[in-house]
C-alpha cells in the first residue's frame, strides 16, 4: 500500500473497479442462451462462447443461428408486422418509451455487461454507449408518435433484417431497431458473435415491457447467420460492419427489390489548422482515435496538421498520450480498455508490423499481454503506406503535415472512404470552408466523434450509403407507394443497315453534338440512332465531372432561372418533338421545369435539435455526377422526371434515354443547347441501356445511380455497384406524366446530407 504522502506526490489512480456482481449473478442463472424469437427465448442449440476480452474468461454460452432459426424469426416477424404497423402511432410510441425508461433503469447493469463482453472502458459504456441508447428509444418513440403528421402518406417497409458489428454492440442495435419500430416494421436482428450479450438482455426488456411478440426478434451467430438473414424474405437489410461484408451483401441484395442501407468502415481525417486551439485539439484526437480503443468506424484516424504547428502539436500529443491509462475495462480510472477479440488485435498487429516495414514510424503502440495494445501513432508515413491506407480499427493514428488548406482538403478526401471528419480552426470561415469541401457524411468542427439521436450519422462513397438518426433516418425505413403499370422491357437493338453513321443525330456530350465513339448506329423510330459504348460514357462522365464546379457554384437561384428558361423554350420548340412525344408529355415536362425551378433554392438542410451547445446543421448536397437510366415508357417525361431535380439539386447528369424511343430525348439537346444549361450538365447517350448502364455502375466518378427500368438489366447495374458502392435508386414504374413522378422523394434520391456539428464557446 503507498502511502498518502507517496500517492499525493505521484497523483496517482488506485484501482476503482465497477462491482460486476449483478451481471455475474444474471449470466450464472441464464447459463446459456437461445435466440429470442416471437417473444420467446428458443432453448439453446449448438452453442459458442462469448468472453471477456480482457481476461479471456467464458462469459456465457450463446446458439450458432441456423438457416432454419432466421426463417423462424423472420416468419415471427411477418406475423407481427401487420398489426404493428395497425397500431396507432401513440401506442408505439409508448412501447418505445417503456424500452427507455427501462434501459434507464437498468443503465449500470448494462454498462458492466457491455464493457465485460467488449472490453471497453466502463466510463464509456457507462457516459456515452448506454445514454445515447436512451436517448434513441425516446428520440423514436417521438417519431412513432408523430409518424402520420411528419410523414404523411408514407408507409413502413415490413420486415427489417439488421446485422451489427461489436464496437458499439448495444447502441448500434438502438440505432437500427428504434427507428424501424417507430416506422412499424418489426426487426429480425443479428448481434455480433463477438457481443451478443447485451441484445440478449435487450430482448428480455422487450418481453419485460410487453412489447407483442414476434415485433422484435434476435437471433445470435456469426457471419453465415448473418448471410441466412440477408437472403431470407425480409423487406430491407441495414447493415453495418466492414466494408468487404458490406460488398458482399449489396452484391448479394442486386435485383432483390429489397431496400439496403450500408454504414462501413473509414479513414476520416483529423485536420488541424495552424490557427487550431492546440489543447483542446489534442484532446479531440484522445475523444478520436483513443475512444474505445480506436474500434470507431469514424475515428480521426488520419492526423493532418499545419506544418508550421507540427512540432509543437507533436509535443502535446505524447505527452497527453502518455498520460493515458491502459487496464481493466471494468475500473472507472482506464482510459483503454481491451480488444475485442484475439483475431482482431492479431489483424491490428499485422496492418503496423506492414506500415512499419515500408518505413514508417511507431511511436507508442506497444503490444501488452492479452487483448491490449497502448496508444499510438504512426509518423513519417507516406501516403501509399499501408497504415495510411487501410482501416486500422485500433488505437494507433497516423500524423502528417500540410502547408495550405488546399492541400489539407486534398489529403483529407484522398482515400476511398467518407465517413466522418473533424476539422479544428479557430476562424470560422476557414473552419466552415474546410467543412463544406471534405468529402464526408458527417463533420466535426472543433470537436470529434459527438453523436446524437436527431443527427444523420452515415457516410459516402467506401463508407456506405443511407443515414441512421433524425427525419433522415426514419426515411430510410418508410417507403412512398406509387402503383402503376409496368415498365417495357427495351426491345432488342437493331443495327442499322451498312453501319451509317448518322449525320444529323448524335450523341450530346459536353454541351455539343458528338459522334458515338464506335461510329455505329442502331435502327429506331425511323432514324440511325448513335450506338454509344464504354467510351461514350466515360467521355459523358468526364464532361459531366468539369461542369460540376460551375453548375454548383450558381447556386439555387441560379439554377431555378436556368430552369425556367428552358421551360420558356420547351413550349417553343413543341412542334419539334410531334411524333416523339405527345402534347401532354412536353407540357408536362414545362410544367415539371417550374416546379423544380421552384424547388431548386427550397429544398433546404435544417438545424436539428441535437444537443445543447451545439449547431447541428443537415444539409443536403448534390451527390456529384449522377447516371440516369430512363424508363423507356413515356420517352419525355420520364427521361425528364429523372433530369430535372438531379440537375435542380446541382448534380451534372449522363443520361441513358428509352432505348427504343430516343428521339423526344434527342430532340431535347437541341433545346438544352440553346437554355443556358452550362454545357456537360446534361450529357445524353443512346445505345444499349443495359451495357451502357453497368458501364456507369463501373465508373469510379458516378456518385449516384437511378435506374427506372426493371428486371435483370437493374440486377445487373446493382450487381457492378455492389463493387463501386454507387447507391442505386429504382423509382419504379410510375406514371411519369402525373403527380406521382415528382416531389421530395426525387429531391432526396438526388442529394445525401452532410451533418455540420458547431459546438458554441467564446
Ligand atoms: P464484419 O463486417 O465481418 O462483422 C460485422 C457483422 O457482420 C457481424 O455481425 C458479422 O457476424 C456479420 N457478418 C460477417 N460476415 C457476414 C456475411 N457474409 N453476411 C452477413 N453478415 C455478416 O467485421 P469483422 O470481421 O468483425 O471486423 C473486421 C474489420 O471490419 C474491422 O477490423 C474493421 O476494420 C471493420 N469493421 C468496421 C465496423 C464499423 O463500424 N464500420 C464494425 C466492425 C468491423
């Protein structure tokens, strides 16, 4: 025992270990467990164990899911949904209320079973996973209440399958199940096979709150349970996990007509601007990359620093990382706790012993006995080192320098993924300016990795699409139904005689008349229709990419003046599209020019009640370049459904119009020439859809898919996309002259929001 005088001179922690007793107590009753399925828990079947990652001691035993348990529970979900969805939104809203109040109840209970089968720091489960899950249940159960007035007219999905990874095991089944409940879908649920342990206690609160049986469902098991889940009848999958799984899964779904919200991994930067509050920018990368032992799929895991502050950010940074405690997940004085799993400290270990090897530099990050790794960072490391590329999913950053902003936002963007960001300045323009330009789904402005119910968390390209949290979350669990007729299917491509190449109709490509690459044509309509290819598209993609910066830069209102003036020459130029297109189509189509002309300075993000301090701004922005498919019903007004809110919300578009009716979309680029729609906006290549379509599935520089068609020819581009994670958006078959085919659900598709958190402080 030192003494007091020993203890006051060193200031040192003594051990303050959580009492576990209760928890303890409930696994010794429990013994092993089954699956919960139609309000019941299964007896246990072939069992695998779950431990403490910290001492490697048995926790419990828990069923290896089978093929045959899924479709139980997702039969038990079927069941249930119907008169769940039935149910007044008030009484949902209750059911979720009493999930909150009784996960406040038993918050410490929690805590220690969370932090016992992850191993992370009980101040984390206790301060931050357990709280936010409350705060979710009642955020929802506010949303169930309020479904029919916010979200008029829309409908919940059915049966949602959710699989979830073990870093945040209790909070990310509250980020799935409590907005799907408040929309009235009943879940089928697959906890990691790392941390089953508190969605097991979680299913004993929803038979304790009575919830109706069948409304929640939890089966346990590993990756092949979870790709029984994703192939049986369930409506939509959210997942989140590793990106490689996440591929795997949007390949998988491709033609399935089920919904799929992915959260994957990131590299997120962690910019600090010369001007930076340098303190409390080191204790930013603490709440970063050293929060739950690095284990966040939206860690600040790149360090980007100011040069000319390196050196002394550099000194704060180790001496504060010194100072953090390595130990017992279950003491209240650790700051890193252990990780989760043998395999996964065995993959940390080999990403640093790879980056080390192609020259960088490991200070701390020294591997303990057990499932602990220290701190750390790599520095030195160049940008194709391997620890600079991959996700490290452990508590090691990298550290590297810029000299302008510039090249910070360069170096920030440059990886595949775009989850999260934080960014730190004192200046507000310089700060708001690095925020608008990082490409990423959610940014942190001088603070990291805060998270609330009413914020959107999700992210962008290798990081997966659709969001989780807000009035963004709840979309992705509710769908607008839309009946009417089926779409053709194109009829085969007839090539034009001896090969022509047409004179007067071409492809329109960069504001200009071009002829199709391969110099063919294919019989339609009466005309050589241009035969685009590969090349076409990659020609489109590239003009549509340089005219982003200017479309972009006119902003809403001069958007909507574009728009209305290519109304103004629509009715002009009606007699030009007789035998294209009917009358009504193109009036339509003009009146579909002012509603998105009306829309395009309207659609707007909003500041959302998050936490107090804090600006939690959402706002929407354009995906980039986006692919449209057209349907081929309706040559113009479908073409131009799709055109005119991607083009309204700032995307630049390549365009694949009805394949056997391309002229109305043909005699269009005449009018787009001559509207000051800035050239490469609107690029328009006919050809085959279906190979023309996986061609821009495949290109690495289409943010966003919307395929109107159906059948394989949308498997097919789901198939390419599940490879470049491109969103897909299928509209479906509407009819594209009416009501039905406009509105915000277009708006939506053709943006994805952008959370801005702004703590307050003088
Ligand atoms: P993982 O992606 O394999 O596991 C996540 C979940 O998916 C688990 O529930 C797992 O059982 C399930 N799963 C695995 N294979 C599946 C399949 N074929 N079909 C359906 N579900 C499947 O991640 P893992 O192997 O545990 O971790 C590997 C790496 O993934 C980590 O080191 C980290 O880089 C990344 N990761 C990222 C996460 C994030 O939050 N973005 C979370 C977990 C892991």
């Amino acid at each position: 025992m030192p003494k007091v005088s020993e203890i006051m001179e060193s200031m040192e922690y003594g051990p303050a270990p959580e009492d576990a007793s209760a928890v303890r107590d409930w696994l010794r009753e429990r013994g092993s467990f089954g699956h919960f399925i139609a309000g019941r828990f299964t007896r246990p079947g072939e069992t695998f164990a779950t431990r403490d990652p910290s001492t490697g001691e048995e926790l419990a035993q828990v069923t290896q899911g089978t093929a045959r348990d899924i479709a139980k529970a997702v039969r038990a979900a079927r069941r249930a949904q119907r008169g769940w969805a039935a149910m007044p939104g008030h009484d949902r809203a209750r059911f979720l209320y009493a999930i909150a109040r009784t996960i406040q109840k038993r918050e410490r209970f929690l805590s220690v079973l969370e932090t016992l089968d992850n191993g992370k720091p009980i101040r984390e489960s206790r301060d931050i996973d357990v709280p936010l899950v409350v705060r979710h249940f009642y955020h929802h159960a506010g949303w169930a209440e309020l479904l029919e007035s916010e979200f008029p007219g829309h409908l919940a999905l059915g049966v949602c399958g959710q699989i979830i990874p073990w870093n945040f095991p209790l909070l990310m089944l509250a980020w799935k199940v409590a907005p799907a409940l408040a929309a009235g879908n009943t879940v089928v649920l697959k906890p990691a096979e790392y941390t089953p342990l508190t969605a097991l206690a979680f299913a004993e609160i929803c038979a304790h709150v009575g919830l109706p049986a069948g409304v929640v469902n939890i089966v346990t098991g590993d990756g092949e349970t979870g790709a029984a889940l994703v192939q049986a009848p369930v409506d939509k999958i959210a997942f989140t996990g590793s990106t490689e799984v996440g591929r795997g899964i949007a390949r998988a779904l491709a033609g399935s007509g089920k919904r799929l919200t992915l959260e994957l991994g990131g590299k997120s930067p962690f910019v600090v601007m010369e001007d930076a509050d340098l303190d409390a920018a080191v204790e930013g990368v603490v709440d970063s990359i050293w929060f739950n032992q690095g284990q966040v799929c939206c860690a600040g895991s790149r360090i980007l620093v100011a040069e000319s502050v390196a050196s002394r950010f550099e000194t704060l940074l180790r001496a504060r990382m010194e100072k953090l405690r390595l130990g017992a997940p279950l003491d209240k004085s650790t700051d890193v706790g252990a990780i989760v799993d043998p395999v996964q400290k065995a993959r940390i270990l080999s990403i640093l012993d790879r980056a080390t090897a192609a020259g960088a530099e490991l200070v701390g990050g020294d591997a303990a006995p057990g499932c602990f790794i220290a701190p750390g960072y790599l520095r030195n490391i160049a940008p194709a080192n391997p620890g600079m590329i991959e996700e490290i999913f452990g508590p090691i950053a990298t550290l590297s320098t810029f000299r302008t902003p510039d090249e910070a936002v360069e170096l920030a963007n440059n990886t595949r993924y775009g989850l999260a960001a934080s960014v730190w300045s004192e200046s507000a323009t310089v700060a708001t300016d690095l925020a608008a330009r990082i490409k990423a789904g959610v940014v942190w402005v001088n603070c990291a990795n805060t998270f609330d119910a009413a914020a959107p968390f999700g992210g962008v390209r290798d990081s997966g699409y659709g969001r989780e949290g807000g009035r963004e979350g709840m979309l992705d669990y509710l769908s607008v139904p839309v009946s009417a007729p089926r779409e053709t299917a194109p009829a085969g491509i007839i090539p034009a005689e001896g090969q022509a190449i047409d004179r007067t109709v071409k492809l329109y490509i960069g504001g200009a008349q071009k002829r199709p690459d391969g110099g063919t044509s294919y019989a339609a309509q009466d005309e050589l229709i241009p035969l685009g290819n590969r090349k076409d598209i990659r020609n489109a993609v590239e003009a549509a990419q340089s005219a982003l910066a200017k479309w972009q830069g006119l902003g809403g209102h001069g958007r909507a003046q574009v728009l209305y003036f290519l109304a103004e020459n629509l009715a002009q130029a009606r007699a030009e599209f007789a035998g294209y297109a009917s009358v009504d189509e193109v009036d339509a189509v003009i009146r579909r020019c002012f509603f998105y002309a009306g829309f395009a300075d309207k659609y707007d993000g909003a500041t959302v009640s998050a936490r107090p301090g804090h600006l939690c701004h959402v706002q929407p922005e354009p995906h980039g370049v986006m692919g449209l498919i057209a349907p081929n019903a309706a040559p113009l007004a479908g073409f131009m459904s799709l055109v005119l809110p991607a083009i309204a919300m700032g995307n630049a578009v390549v365009a694949i119009p009805a394949q056997d009716r391309p002229m109305a979309a043909l005699t269009l680029a005449k009018v787009l020439a001559c509207s000051d729609v800035p050239g490469g906006v609107v690029n328009i290549v006919t050809g085959p859809r279906d190979a023309l379509a996986t061609a821009l599935a495949a290109h690495d520089g289409v943010s966003a898919i919307w395929h109107a068609g159906q059948g394989e020819g949308v498997a097919e581009v789901q198939r390419t996309a599940a490879d470049t994670l491109i969103p897909v958006w299928t509209p479906g078959p509407r009819d594209w002259g009416d009501l039905h085919a406009q509105g915000r659900e277009f708006l939506r598709a053709a943006s994805r929001t952008k959370t801005i958190w702004l703590p307050y402080g003088a």
